[in-house]
C-alpha cells in the first residue's frame, strides 16, 4: 500500500492534508504507478504504508 505525503502531512481519505498517520485515516493506493501519478497532480511524493506505521 501506497499514501501521498505533502507539505508536512498526508492526503486523507476526504482529500485534505492532514498530519495524522493512522492508516486508516489515509487515502490509500495498491500501486506504486496510481499513486505516483496522483502525487505527480498534486506536487506531492509517494510513500510505502510500512515506512509511516514503523515511526
């Protein structure tokens, strides 16, 4: 699984930034390529789930 990172935050499910890293609260994509290129559309850069929940 794959989330969007952006200015200090995350895109949540509603489609706002927010700092929360609860996975469950985070729009979330099954492939690299989906949420690379809706990361490319909104500036922002991917990052794999395991990376977030380990911090």
């Amino acid at each position: 699984m794959y989330v969007v990172k952006v200015f200090h935050g995350y895109i949540s499910k509603e489609g706002r930034r927010t700092r929360d890293k609860t996975p469950r609260n985070l729009l979330e994509f099954y492939t690299k390529k989906d949420s690379e290129k809706f990361a490319d559309k909104i500036g922002g850069r991917v990052k794999k789930l395991e990376e977030i929940t380990k911090a």
